[in-house]
C-alpha cells in the first residue's frame, strides 16, 4: 500500500511537466499598456504646460469698472476728485 499513489496525485507530475511558458498574462499586457498610455498622457501635459508658460504672454487683467475703483478708493479711504 505504500508503494500505491492515489491517482489524484499522479496525474501531477504530469501537468508540472507540460506547464512550460506560455506566454505573458493578458491581464498583464493591458495593464501595462493602460499605465504606458496614462504616463505619456501627463508627461505630455507637463511638457506642454511648460512649453506654454514659457512661451505664451502673460495673461491680462479684466480691466476695473468705475464702480469697483470708486468701492475700492473708499476702502482706502480716499476720495475721489470731484465728489
């Protein structure tokens, strides 16, 4: 009885044997090619943002309404001319 292997155990030398490479998971490789697409889409970015601020003139001002300096002279409390 000792000599005996029951057959659930001797069918996996078998399967150990013939389980050779077989290639990359495919979990894997889409894996990797999301995070590829994701790390070129910020370095992109990055790139682009600074090329940007280095070459784009600065952005301007919305120029004040007459309504917003006369609030803000008041603040100050200075007066404008006139009133």
């Amino acid at each position: 009885m000792a000599n005996k292997v029951p057959p659930s155990f001797g069918r996996t030398g078998k399967v150990i044997k013939d389980s050779g490479p077989k290639g990359f998971n495919p979990g894997l490789i889409v894996l990797l090619v999301v995070f590829g697409l994701v790390l070129i889409f910020l370095v992109g970015n990055y790139v682009l943002y600074t090329y940007a601020q280095k070459t784009l003139p600065a952005r301007k001002k919305k120029p004040l309404s007459k309504k917003k300096l006369k609030k803000e002279r008041l603040k100050q409390k200075v007066t404008a001319p006139g009133e």
